[in-house]
C-alpha cells in the first residue's frame, strides 16, 4: 500500500518561502486581501451574530482575537467564529477544480495562530500556499464530483486537512506529527449539503468548523496523540474509499512543489454561489447589450450542468437569505433587475419585491451534456430570454472572476474597499493593502493583526 498520507505530510512540512513560485506568491496575497475583505462584510451578518451569541461565553476569555469584536476567545471558539464570518456572503475565494473555497478556512487558520507564535510574512504566506495547497488537492483526489453526488460540502470535509497543515507548518511538526494531524483532521471532518433544502446557517458554519477541526489536530499531534497515518489510503475507512466512488490519491502527491493548483484561484464577483455565476453574467450581457426592461421579459430558460442544476434550479421562491443565494431563478432575476447580484440584492428585505419575485417565476432551468461535460475544469452556463418582440441567447463557459476571466488586481482592491467599508476607515483601507501587497517584507503581522481586532 502506497503511503500517501505520509508523503503528503512531509512535503507539508518541508516547503519553505523560496520553494513557492512567486506567481503563487502574488496569488496568495489577492486572496488574503480578498479574504479579509470578505470577513469585514460577513462579521454584521445577522448569522454571524447568532453564532457569536451561541458560542462566546461571556465568563469565559482567551488568548484569541475575535475578528472586530475588540474582545478575545479560547482559541478554537475565534477559529469557528472567524472562520463562519467570512463565508458569510459569499464572495469568497473558489477554486473550480476542486469546488473549494479555501480562504475562509485558511486565512483565519493562519491568522488567528499565527499571531499567537508571532509569525512573520513569509511564514504567513508560506503557510498559506501550504493550506490551499493540501487542502485543493485534498479535494481533487477524492473526486469532487463524487463527493458532492454523497452530500458533501467540500470546503468543509477537505478544510480541516488544509487548516491542520497550516497551522501544522506554523507549529513546527515534523512529517510524523503531520500525518498523525492528517488522521485527526479526517476523522473529525464532516460538513453535509443538508443546508440546501431549507436555507439554513450551517454552510458558514463549516468553514469555521474546518478550521476549529485543524487546529486541533495539529496541537493534539504535536503533542503526541496519534492519528490514523493512513487516513487517506486505508482499505477500511480510509477518506478516499469513505467520501467518494471515484477518488485518486495519486493526486494528492503529483508533481509536489512542481504544480501549484492554489495559483488558479478564483474571485468572486457576484454575492451568491458560484454556479450561478455564468447565468449571471450571461443575463446581465444580454440586459446590458439589449437595453431590456423587467416588464418586457416573458421568460428565461437556463441551461446549465449537472450538478449545478440538481442543487439550485428550484422553482420556488426564497425564504431567506441563504436560498436566494442558491436560486437560480432569484439571482438571475435579481440581476436582470437591478443589473447586479451583489450582497444588497440578497438582503432579507429584497426578498420579497414583487419585480424580482415575479421574473423568477418565469425562469426555467435545465442542464445540458455539452456542460455536464465540461465540469469541473470548466463551469459553464447558457440564458435564453424571450422578449415580446425578440428572443437572445448566449452563454458563458467561465464567469467573471474566473482565471479565466479574472479579476484584476485593481478590482480586487476595488472588492475589497466596497466590502470593508463599513469597518474600516479608507485609512485603514490604505493601510491594509498596503501592508499585505509588502507583507513578506514584514517581521510581524501585526499590522493585519490590529486592523481586525476592530
């Protein structure tokens, strides 16, 4: 039996900042930023709020920052929080083949640790390639479409790994300890697609819940406690025969520090999952380019792939939040509306506008071979709308925010200004960017730090 696990830790404990290609570099940076901006926005979510309530204990303090609530936490209580609040509306980052989203369990990993061993840039940053790397390909090997068939949610089943050895490389474990932190991490993950049938807050949950999951098995392995050493490949239990039909652990080990998936991240531009967004920006071309009004739509047809359409093409309209952003029928009809699908338009009171809610009625959605066949590598989607006077097709096959189609740098910033502005002055904007655009400069991350404590 081959030892995978074992080989995949010890090349997690074994990168150093000069053995990451400085494109991965560049493309870790964007992610922070992206990340951060994304948790500003996400920590007023009325969710967050909830959990905030539910697991801070008034009585009960810590050595952990809780990100812009000026108080601290056990450690693993800041994990969940911190965690929860950036995948809170959906803006995060999204690697396509992996369906991962890796900075909102990564980034809080590696920063609520990371100050506590008072880390510099380059730890901070090669802890991080290290984190999205183990955890995309983590989520490559066991076959994400597999595993997303079972009711999987892959950020959060494959996160702990990611989480584990981040915070795993910022501790020091040797290859050993890391794979005994691998064996911890599998045997606790979880993360089920359950929330999709009534719009509930356990997806950002999840992301929280993988980085609390990671860095316990990286103290517990650290200090001694064994895990499985074969978590990946054991014939009875191991991840890749449990989480999926169509797992190849080859994967986790090819090409290692030759092939960095987490250089092909993408950034999201629309506030709802991201399989809708290549119907979003299709609808928006044709509303754009065709000048077409609300009232003058009769109905619109999407076409889109398999699993995109097996999850989210419901008819009915959404109840809260969550729904809405996992409704093709709304964030088409959103966007057709008001020309954008960003967080307003997923906002509680938005909900129920009767234009909105109405177009939605009138939208289908259907998948096709031609785009089933196309995912992973490649999300596409087709949007027919027929006017009183016209029919117009088109379809995208990677949206905007997709490598792609990328987001450019000053679009990143730009992402970042709007989501952040409500908690950060545009001093603090400035000083933000800054500091990340130049943090391998840095002995400290203590810039970042105190820009989040709020």
């Amino acid at each position: 039996m081959k030892e995978y696990t074992k080989e995949f830790a010890a090349w997690a404990v074994s990168v150093t900042y000069t053995d990451i290609p400085s494109p991965v570099i560049d493309m870790m940076k964007k992610c922070l930023l992206d990340t951060l901006g994304c948790a500003a926005a996400g920590s007023g979510q009325c969710e967050i709020r909830n959990l905030i309530r539910g697991a801070m204990n008034p009585d009960e303090s810590g050595k952990a920052d809780v990100w812009f609530l000026g108080e601290t936490a056990p450690l693993s209580t800041a994990l969940l929080i911190n965690g929860a609040m950036n995948h809170a509306v959906e803006l995060d980052d999204l690697h396509k083949p992996s369906k991962i989203h890796a900075g909102t369990v990564i980034v809080p990993s590696i920063l609520t640790v990371g100050s506590l061993y008072n880390i510099d840039g380059k730890e901070l940053l090669t802890a991080m390639a290290v984190g999205y790397e183990v955890m995309l390909r983590t989520a490559i090997a066991i076959g994400v479409d597999s595993h997303r068939r079972r009711g999987w949610h892959g950020t959060a089943t494959c996160g702990a790994f990611g989480a584990a050895a981040a915070i795993g490389h910022i501790m020091g474990l040797n290859g050993l300890q890391m794979a005994n932190a691998f064996g911890l991490a599998g045997t606790s993950t979880g993360g089920l697609m359950a929330y999709t049938a009534d719009g509930s807050m356990s997806k950002r949950y999840h992301a929280g819940m993988a980085a609390m999951h990671g860095y316990l098995a990286a103290v517990s392995a650290r200090a001694g406690f064994t895990g499985p050493t074969y978590v990946f490949e054991a014939p009875d239990g191991g991840y890749g025969h449990a989480a999926s039909d169509k797992s190849d652990l080859e994967e986790l080990v090819k090409d290692l520090s030759e092939t960095w998936h987490c250089k092909d991240m993408g950034h999201k531009f629309y506030a709802c999952c991201g399989h809708i967004h290549q119907a979003i920006d299709c609808a928006l071309k044709i509303r754009n380019e065709n000048g077409l009004k609300p009232e003058d739509i009769e109905a619109v047809m999407v076409t889109t792939y398999d699993v995109a359409g097996m999850s989210w093409g419901f008819s009915e309209l959404p109840k809260n939040t969550v729904e809405a952003q996992f409704s093709f029928p709304y964030a088409v009809s959103a966007a057709l509306v008001d020309g954008q699908a960003f967080i307003p338009q997923f906002a509680p009171e938005r909900l129920t506008d009767p234009l909105i809610n109405s177009l939605a009625m009138k939208v289908t959605v259907n998948t096709s071979d031609k785009f089933t066949s196309l995912y992973p590598n490649q999300w596409a989607s087709g949007v027919e709308v027929k006017a009183k006077d016209q029919t117009y097709y088109t379809e995208v096959i990677g949206a905007k925010g997709d490598p792609v189609n990328p987001l450019s740098e000053q679009e990143i910033e730009d992402k970042f200004r709007s989501l952040s502005g409500g908690r950060f002055s545009n001093e603090q904007q400035n000083e933000m960017i800054a500091a990340i655009y130049n943090i391998e400069r840095s002995e400290s991350i203590a810039v970042i730090e105190n820009l989040m404590r709020g």
